[in-house]
C-alpha cells in the first residue's frame, strides 16, 4: 500500500492539468489503440497475401515442370525441352520417392525437398537457409508413374516488400496520431471557449451583483444547462449579498441609537466633574445602551441564520413600550395607553421593543404635536397601534414604504437609511405577526403592530 500511493500521486502529477490537454490525451490514446490494432491487422492480411502469391508462383512453375515429365510408361521420364535452364532452377523431380534431377549446389535444402516428396499431395514449407525460402511441392497427375515435383522460392523480395509496407503503415500512424492530438486540442479549445468566456463573465457579475444573466437561449444543449446553472449560482450569491448588506444596514440602523446614548453620556459625564452618584447613573445608562446593544445583534442575527425566531417568552406591551420610551428619549407629548393593565403578547420583550423601536422613532420624527401608542387585544392576538400627527405618508410612497431602502423625500432633513420599517415588518413576520400601515388615517399616520398573543 505504501508504494502504490507515491505512485498513483506522481501519475496526478503526469495527467495534464487542463481539461482540453486530458481530452486530447484520451483521443490520443484511443486512437493509438485503434491505429495499433489496424495496424498489426494490415500487415498480418499483407504478409498472407504476400506468402499466397509465392505459393501461387511456386505451384505455376511446378505445373510447368510437370509439363516435361513423363509418367505413361513404367519408368518416370524427364524430357529434354528448350529452357531446360529456367525450369530447372530451385527444382526437384522425384519418381516415387526417388529424386531424379535437383538444381546444382541445392545442399542442405535437398533434405527439405526429400521430406516434402516423401509426404506426398500438395504442401509447402518455410525454410531459412542463407535468407529465407518457400518450398511447394506438387504431384505430377495422370500417368501410371507416381511423380512429384518441388519448387523453391526466394522470400527476401516479399519480406522486403511487408517490411516496407509495415514501415509505411508505422510513418502513417505517427502522421494520424500528430494530426489527432493537434485537431482534437484545436476543436476542444474552440468548444471550450465559451465556457471560458461564460466563467469569466459569471465572476464579473458575481463581484457586483450583476443582474445579467446567461439565460438558456442561443446555445448548445450542455451550455444550456451550464448557463442555467450558473444564473443559479449567480442569484444564490445576489440574494446572499443583499442579505448580508440588509443585515448591514440593519445593525448599523438600529445599534446607532445607543450608540448615540452611550457617546452623549460620556460626554456629558467629561464637561466637567460629576459626583459619585452621577457617575453611578451614567454607568447604568451605558450598561443599558450596551445591553440594548447586545440583543439588538442577537435578534437580528438569530433572525438572519434562518429568517424566523422561535425564542421563547411572553411580554407584557405596556410596560415594555413605557421602557423603551425611557430609552429612546421620547417627546413629552407622546402618551402610551392600553386596554387593561394586563395585554400579554406572546414575543419577548426584546422582540417587542426592536419591532416598536423603529416605528415610535418615525413618529416621533415626523409628529407636530401627537404621537400616541394604544396596544389592545383582539380576537386572534394582540394589536399595537403608533399613531401621530404629522405629514403622513405621501399616496403614490405607500407601495414602496416597506421596500429596503426607499424613503419618501430623502431631502426632509432627517437623517434614515429606509431600512427601519422593513425591519419592524420583517422581525413581526418571523413570528407570524405583521407591520402594516393604515391608509384611511387622516390626519397623519398609523402604523398596526400585530402579534400572537401570550
């Protein structure tokens, strides 16, 4: 096991690292195969066909000796004819199994060609004697004589001519498989080059929540699917990224007031020399600033992990709106009322006061003289109204009020970032209750909070 790791690691090193130089190695490969494969099958089929022609050559010049051989009589006769000389070259003639005439300096093959007579029938053999022969043998037919005649054949022309034809066929594949590898990476990288192009892009967009998108028009069927796939990746990371500049916004909104409490305390406490007790109830304003603080991020971040919260608890609405009242420095003109001491609703304090915070902030913004908060119960909860005086909200705004992000006149000399409505609607929401704004009320504004009840 210990060695086939280092192996297996150093052939990743071998493979190549880009898709087109893997494909292009897998095309070439295969076709190496193939090439090897057709060419072992090539010069096999050639050399058969090379060895069948001297057979066919052999057994020719075999039925030409034949021709002068006579076996009517008792006794086998050869017969004298013109160009005894060519038809005795490399040539056997045997009576029985008698040899009659054989070529001059025939050595060791007259052997062979005494095997191959005593055989009898048609029969050739190999034989590599100072380079390399065929020997065909032949009966002589008709006749009441028994005759045979061998003939022997010079391989050298034929194996000079496989030899050349294998050679031909191994420069012939070199030529193919350059040509493959060459072709395959050039058609791979065109084919490749959108993909190229369509990563490029998809990290652009990506960088600044682009709202361009590939769309699965136009293209081959697998760019198709990668497109689609992309555009979903690319809306994953927009809505992450506005998530994550939402939460932003958010904790920037609402941590800016006890910010701003903790700063003003501090500065107050350094204009000049405070008391003991002074100083004792500036720690406690800025331990509640801070405490504020704390919640403020785990509601919004307990909020953020899963868009809903299931903390636990109860709380009663007036005395926690009389609290964060004290928190938030309220106008003296604001007055917060209830229908019976005991309205519960079924949200934590923290909750509650992060839900109301941004609403009575608006009010008490834009109020003249009244702002006015009234939590009662109804039949399927508990409902908090934040009434007050002013302008109101402009008709054409209202579709927009709880878009992130819009304000109605950005130049009114107040100081907001558009996020404090859809906050207090979104926390509301996450607990089945809702944030909604009531049209009919004139003058002014009325927000409705409404919540499960404890």
């Amino acid at each position: 096991m210990s060695d086939i790791r280092p192996r297996a690691a150093s052939l990743d090193r071998l493979a190549p690292r880009t898709l087109r130089g893997r494909l292009s190695l897998v095309a070439l490969t295969t076709a190496a195969l193939l090439m090897l494969v057709l060419t072992v099958a090539f010069n096999v089929v050639a050399g058969h066909r090379l060895q069948h022609q001297a057979d066919d050559e052999l057994h020719t010049r075999a039925a030409a000796v034949a021709t002068t051989i006579d076996t009517s009589g008792t006794t086998v006769r050869v017969l004298e004819t013109s160009h005894d000389e060519l038809l005795d070259t490399n040539v056997w003639i045997y009576a029985g199994r008698h040899l009659l005439e054989q070529p001059p300096n025939a050595g060791h093959l007259t052997r062979i060609a005494d095997a191959l007579a005593g055989r009898g029938g048609r029969r050739c053999v190999t034989a590599d004697v100072h380079g390399p022969l065929r020997l065909c043998s032949q009966p002589v037919p008709g006749g009441r004589s028994e005759a045979s005649v061998v003939t022997a054949l010079d391989l050298s022309p034929y194996r000079s001519s496989a030899d050349t034809l294998l050679l031909g066929s191994i420069a012939l594949d070199v030529v193919m498989l350059v040509c493959t590898y060459a072709l395959t990476r050039l058609a791979v990288g065109r084919a490749l080059r959108p993909v190229r192009t369509m990563t490029d892009q998809a990290t652009q967009w990506s960088a600044v929540a682009s709202e361009e998108r590939f769309g699965s028009t136009g293209h081959p069927a697998e760019l198709a699917r990668l497109g689609t796939s992309l555009d979903a990746i690319l809306d994953r990371i927009r809505t992450l990224l506005r998530h994550e500049r939402q939460l932003t916004g958010e904790l920037s909104h609402e941590l800016r007031t006890p910010l701003s409490r903790i700063i003003a305390e501090l500065d107050w406490w350094q204009s000049r020399p405070r008391s003991a007790d002074q100083t004792r109830a500036t720690h406690e304003v800025i331990t509640d600033a801070a405490e504020s603080m704390l919640t403020i991020c785990d509601t919004l971040l307990d909020d953020a992990r899963d868009g809903t919260l299931s903390a636990p608890g109860t709380s009663e609405v007036l005395p926690t709106l009389r609290r964060l009242t004290e928190v938030l420095d309220a106008p003296s003109h604001l007055t917060v009322t209830a229908d019976g001491p005991h309205v519960e609703a079924g949200v934590p304090p923290t909750l509650l006061e992060r839900i109301v915070s941004p609403l009575l902030t608006n009010a008490s913004r834009y109020a003249r003289s009244r702002v006015a908060i009234h939590a009662y119960r109804t039949p399927t909860g508990v409902r908090v109204d934040v009434i007050d005086d002013g302008p109101g909200v402009p008709p054409p705004f209202v579709g927009r009020l709880f878009v992130p992000g819009q304000r109605a006149d950005p130049r009114d000399g107040h100081h907001g970032a558009g996020l404090g409505l859809p906050l207090a609607q979104r926390l509301a929401r996450s607990v089945g209750g809702e944030v909604t704004f009531d049209p009919a009320h004139t003058p002014g504004a009325r927000f409705v909070i409404s919540l499960p009840a404890g």
